[in-house]
C-alpha cells in the first residue's frame, strides 16, 4: 500500500509543495525499491532472454548504453545482432522493424523522445496499426514502440509534446503509459509479448524515480494486463483520471477524498473501470499533460457522459497542458504543465466549492 | 514427343513435319520438354558498380511455355480488371500491371517461395506471380469474400504470407524499408533467402529509401531493390522528377544492374545474379572462408560488395497511372503504340516459341482462348460470391483483442467485442 501524506489545506495558501513523487515512497523495509529505470531494463532482459525474436533497436541503445540508459548492458549480453544501433532514420529504421515484426520478429524500437516519431509515424499507422486489418489477419505486426514522451525539463517546444491522444485515436494500435515501477515493468513485458504494435509512452522525468515492488512484480513472469487501469487511491468525492506523470500528481492534492485512477491502458481505454467510479462520485476530473484540444481527456469525458450521464452531479472538468507549444523559460513552462494547484481547484468546482475565479490573462 | 525434338533442332524440317503434328497436340511435350535451349536477352546489361551477368540465359521449353502462359494470364486478367472497374464492379483505386508482366514472371522464375517479395500498388500480378488465384484477384477487387484479404483490402492490399509476398502498399516507398525489415528478419534467422523490395521511379526519389539502402548496406542485409521504372511517377516522366534518372546507380556505394524489364529472360538472369550475390556476399561475410570459396567469390565480382544491390527494370505500363488516368495526357499515343509493337513482353515469348518451332500460332491461339475462359469463369465466380458479413467490419482489428469494445458510427446502436 502506498503511504499517502495528507495536507490540511486552508482557502487560497498552500504549502510549499513538496516533489510529487516523495509522498508515494513507502518506507517499510520490506518492499524492495526499483527505478522505473531499473523496471524498464530488466523487462527488457528478461523478455529477450525468453524469447530470441526480441531484439532492440533505436539510436544508441548499444554502445552508448542508452540515451537515458535504459537499455544499459544489454549490448553486451545479447550482443550486436539482438541491440541495434541505428543511424538517425526514424522512418527507414521504423520501416526496417515493421518488415522484420511481418516476417515474425518481435523488434522493440525505441525512440530517443516520441517527438521524433513523427518522422516514423507514417510506418506506426499504416504499415503497422493497419496491417492486421487490410490483409484479414495474414500479417500482424508483433512489435513495440517505446521511449520517453511528453514534457520535460526545459527542453522546449520541438521536444516536449505528448502522442498519447495521436496514437491513441488509432484502430490497430495499442497505447500503454506507465507510472511507477510496476507499471514500468508490467506493462512493457505485456507490450512485448503482445502480437499487435504498442506505443509504449514512457516518462524521461520518471526514469530515476524510486518505487517499492513486490516479490511477485520482480519475478520474471510478472505481466500487467493491457486494457485496465489500477485504482491507485479509492475515494468518494470525486474521480481523477490520470496517466504517466500526472498519476503523481494526483495523489498530492488533498482535501477531498479523491478516487485517482491511473489509466495505464490509453487504448484500450478501460471505459468500465472510469464508468464505475464516477458512477460511485459522481464528478470526474480529468487530467493529462498533452494539448487539451481532442485529448485523452476529452475522449474519457464524451465517454463518461455517453455512459453515466445521471449519475455526474458537476460538469466534468478537464486539467490538460496549456493550449500552447511548450515555452523555455521556467515560469512560462510550469504555466504550461498542469501542477498540483490546478487540480485541486478543479476538484473544489466539481465539488462545488467555492473559488475565486481567476483573472483572465 | 520425337516429333517435336527434330520439329526444334531444325525448322526446315519441322515445315516438312507440319501436316502430321498438325493432328497430334504438341501441348503436352512443350510443357514437360526440358531440353536446354539458350536464349539471348534483348540487350546487354548495364551495371554499377559490379560485373554483368551473361545475356545469354539457359532456358528450356517448359519455361518457355510457362513463361506465354503466366504472362497471356496476367494480361487477360488486367484487361478485365479495366473492364470489370468501367462497369463499377470495382471501387476506388485500381492500378493496373500490363505492360510490365515480365518484371513479375521473370523475378519469379528466378527465386524460391522462401524469397520475400514486397510490392506497391501495381500489385495484382505479382500476386498471382506467388501462387494467388485470379478468384481471390477478382474477388478481392470486387469486395468479396473469397478476396485474398476477404474483402477488407481491396486492390492495393493483396497478401500472401505463405508464400511470402508481403504486400501490397499504399504509400509511396513506405515498401522499401519494410522489405529491408524482411531482409533483416531472414538474416536474423539464418534463412538463406532473399528479399526483393519492389518500388517505382516515383517512389525512388523517396528519403526513406535512402534510409533503408544505408542501413542495409551497414548491415549487410540480404536486400535487393528492384526500381519497376516504368518512365512515370503517376503523370510526371522521370526526367522531371528526378535530377538523375538512372535508378540503377542512385546507390551510390550499393551496386546495380540496369536491365530490359520487358524481357523476361533478362529480368530472369538479373534476379537470379543478384540473388546469388546478395547471398554469398551477405550473410557468409565473416565467416572464415576456404581457398576455394575464397577464390570463387572474389573471381564472381570485381568488387567486393557485401551489401544489397539494386535492380532497375527498364519497364513500361499501357494502361495510365490507375483507372482514373487516361494514361494519355503526359505522353503520346505513338510512344504507347510503339512500346507495344516492339517491346511487348508477350510478344516476345510468342516469337521466340514459333521461331523455336516450339508450338504453331494456331496453337498458342489456343492457349489465349484458354485463359479467357479461365478469366471469365474466375470473373462469373468472384460476381456471385458475397459481400463479407457485417461482423467482419469489426474483425482483425488486432491479432488479440483481449475482449475490448470497438465501435460504429452511431456507438450506441452498433457495438462488438473484439475478441
């Protein structure tokens, strides 16, 4: 169980918030403590230990050990024929492991952030998402797509923006976000022994944060399943959705019983899992680091009102990044990120307390 | 059949022969006959960066035979396609291959089923070049269930796994890494086989094929591209999308072969040297050689070039760019009609069969009727096969569904599980 900090919270002052993440540490000497790092790195070499299909490609996943090192190591264990380094051609290597996922391969290729996907994504969507379907299931597509996504620290607006809504509109595709280690780690063996191409959206600013782990999660047949979601924190006043980062968020703000619901699953989307919850609270929060404009948020919304629409008592509020490209400096771009702030003032108007409003800019 | 042996090794006898075969049916001994016959292609190759392959090809008069046969069936079965699409019977796209028949059979001829082919669009030949049926051609034009894809890919979509052609794309290049991705995939699991990634000179221009040739070339992938240049990137000639048209030498350090894609033995000869180089040049590299091997290999090609090739195809297509293209706005009826009487790669064979007293005209007649019966009966199959079933709308979605949703226009009327 994870221990949650809980702070009083009184009309407009909040205390200095504290890193998101430090509140989910559990201190219990029991549980052992990976980095999503680590969780990554080790799915990685336990599935291309199991199965000789998988091989790894991307720019410097070998001989640099990774551009944020998550492939660490694993050059030298499988050696050059299963960890690829590749020149910087998103859409010829892409294209090159889409070919060897058809003959039967399991490529993981990894992208150095998803921003440069976009040079691939013509490969992603139609020689991968859709190949299942035109050929009427002769040739599916076993392969990963993974690397870091969304916002970092500073890096601007080329390398910044999250694919999860992009991606995710795709028939043929699956989109996973993990969190924490067990997501991490769960997720990417799912993606991996999956036989249809996932987009797996990691998180750079996630990498060498600390979680606690089971037994059961560091065994080497540890899988999470895709399609469902986890319910970090039961509540009852209200239903926050959140995935990747922003699950951490979450479990920052305070003064109402949040039930936070990390997504896990971007597609599927587990529709029954957020439905049940807010037909338990009846207000819902949605809250994602992406463009807000034909967003996660936006889908989960239409989908809550399509499903459970007697049972909100509030509007549904979106929390998404802002409706701009990602400014360098730092007040600008903690003003285009969501922070702990914005999500309790939306949970205080879904709950209909009062808040001041703010002044327009 | 000792009739036929003298009617080949001499045609002043074979006129004296005629009236007395003239009641046998010489079909059955020319389809078996596997007499070595040697044939010489239209024109020497050209190359880059390698050796050429000899012009003249060893042949017989079985493949001679299959050589008219396959490429009379391609052409008939083109040309009812352009019948089948003006009476609406086939929808949206459709790209039609005859012209260009000899790139497919003679590829063919010179490879295994455990070589991969990946096409683009112009891909219904090559389809049945692999071993597809002209019902799963006409059905899956039509939308039917007895379609390669069941319906689900159309004219653009045909597959056939178990013979490994891979497709069927509709994105201009996007073929050419996958087939280097295929080429990986053999190399990774020591298949000893090729991959022959087809493109157009349209598509040649493409970054991504650059790309592909550079990371194949680093990794010494069993690759060989094949440019089907057919002098048209939809309206616009070559010369004016390319800055250099001669595709053969675009690989800069990949070698090439420039080859007359209307001549089948031509098309032959060159797959048949490329796969062999990209073979011995490819995967045994860095294994330890014996003399011998060792000799052998460096007397095969001047250079030692352990990476993919290309093949460009000097070919040509009758029909426009797809059915909505008259084909005739960018170039001149003459240079059609010219194409067709010198170079047609049908023609070709026909005269090469009687000149080699192979079979009469009367008889190669026959075959053609043949074919369009065969056609017709395929075409009066595929119209009375259904449409597929509404639940297909929701199936291979994904290869394992895990039991989610999926939806229809209207998500609260229609909805299915995927399974």
């Amino acid at each position: 169980m994870l221990a949650i900090a809980r702070q009083r919270m009184l009309g407009q002052s909040f205390k200095k918030i504290l890193p998101a993440v430090s509140v989910l540490r559990s201190y219990s000497s029991a549980a052992k403590q990976i980095t999503v790092r680590e969780a990554l790195n080790s799915a990685l070499d336990e599935e291309m230990s199991a199965d000789p299909k998988v091989f790894l490609m991307g720019e410097e996943v070998g001989e640099y050990q990774g551009a944020y090192k998550i492939t660490k190591g694993l050059l030298e264990k499988y050696g050059p024929e299963r960890v690829l380094d590749t020149p910087i051609t998103e859409a010829g290597f892409t294209g090159i492991g889409v070919g060897a996922a058809y003959y039967g391969l399991k490529p993981v290729v990894e992208f150095m952030t998803f921003n440069f996907s976009m040079q691939a994504i013509d490969h992603i969507i139609n020689s991968a998402a859709k190949s299942n379907y035109m050929s009427a299931g002769q040739i599916s597509v076993p392969i990963v797509f993974r690397g870091p996504n969304g916002a970092a620290a500073g890096v601007g607006a080329q390398h910044s923006q999250c694919y999860a809504a992009w991606y995710a509109s795709c028939p043929g595709l699956k989109v996973l976000s993990p969190y924490n280690s067990e997501d991490a780690r769960g997720l990417l063996k799912a993606a991996i022994r999956d036989p249809d191409p996932v987009v797996f959206l990691e998180n750079e600013l996630l990498y060498g944060e600390s979680f606690p782990v089971s037994d059961e999660v560091l065994d080497s047949s540890f899988c999470l399943p895709i399609g469902k979601a986890k319910i970090e924190r039961e509540g009852k006043d209200v239903t926050i959705t959140a995935f990747s980062k922003m699950a951490a968020e979450m479990l920052e703000k305070d003064g109402i019983y949040a039930e936070v619901i990390n997504l896990r699953s971007i597609r599927p989307l587990d529709r029954s899992t957020i439905n049940a919850s807010v037909r338990k609270t009846n207000r819902l929060i949605t809250v994602e680091e992406g463009f807000p404009q034909h967003g996660v948020g936006a889908e989960i919304c239409a989908s809550v009102v399509e499903e459970s629409f007697s049972y909100l008592d509030a509007p549904v509020e979106r929390i998404a990044g802002a409706d701009v490209p990602m400014p360098y400096a730092a007040n600008l771009e903690r003003m285009a990120v969501p922070q702990v702030e914005d999500i309790v003032r939306a949970a205080k108007r879904a709950c209909y307390r009062s808040v001041p409003l703010a002044a327009t800019a | 059949m000792a009739l036929s042996r003298l009617a080949s090794s001499s045609s002043r006898s074979a006129d004296l022969l005629k009236p007395l075969c003239s009641a046998i049916s010489l079909r059955r001994p020319i389809s078996t006959d596997t007499t070595p016959i040697t044939v010489e292609t239209s024109v020497p190759f050209t190359s880059h960066q390698c050796d050429t392959p000899s012009r003249s090809v060893q042949t017989n008069a079985k493949e001679l035979f299959t050589f008219f046969r396959d490429m009379a069936l391609m052409r008939r079965m083109e040309i009812a396609a352009d019948s089948l699409y003006k009476a609406k019977l086939i929808r949206g796209f459709c790209h039609l291959y005859d012209g260009q028949e000899a790139v497919a059979v003679g590829m063919e001829a010179a490879i295994t089923k455990k070589d991969c082919i990946i096409t683009a669009y112009r891909d219904h030949c090559t389809f049945v070049s692999r071993g597809g049926t002209l019902l799963e051609v006409f059905a899956e034009l039509m939308g039917r269930q007895a379609g390669c894809s069941r319906g689900k890919g159309g004219s653009m979509h045909f597959y056939k796994k178990d013979s490994n052609f891979y497709g069927g794309h509709g994105i201009v290049g996007a073929q050419v890494p996958l087939g280097c991705g295929l080429a990986f995939a053999q190399k990774y699991s020591k298949d000893e086989a090729v991959t022959f990634a087809l493109y157009g000179d349209g598509a040649a221009n493409q970054g991504q094929l650059f790309e592909a040739l550079n990371i194949s070339a680093l990794w010494d992938l069993p690759a060989i591209l094949v440019c089907e240049n057919n002098h048209y990137g939809m309206g616009t000639a070559e010369w004016r999308a390319a800055k250099s048209p001669a595709y053969y030498k675009r690989g800069d350090y990949a070698p090439g072969l420039k080859v007359d894609g209307m001549d089948a033995f031509a098309v032959k000869q060159a797959c048949t040297f490329a796969k062999e180089h990209a073979l011995k040049n490819g995967p045994i590299r860095g294994k330890s050689l014996s003399l011998v091997e060792a000799i052998k290999l460096t007397s095969s090609c001047s250079v030692c070039c352990a990476y993919m090739q290309i093949l460009e195809m000097d070919t040509y297509r009758y029909h426009g760019h797809s059915m909505s293209d008259p084909g005739s706005t960018y170039r001149t009826r003459d240079e059609i009609t010219g194409v067709r009487q010198e170079r047609d790669p049908v023609e070709r064979i026909r005269k090469l069969i009687l000149s080699h007293d192979l079979a009469t005209e009367k008889e190669l007649k026959d075959i053609e009727k043949e074919i369009r019966k065969e056609v017709d009966d395929a075409i009066a199959q595929a119209k009375e096969n259904p449409l597929p079933e509404s639940s297909e709308l929701f199936t291979n979605v994904y290869a394992k569904g895990l039991g989610v949703e999926s939806f229809g226009a209207d998500r609260k009327e229609v909805r299915a599980i995927l399974p």
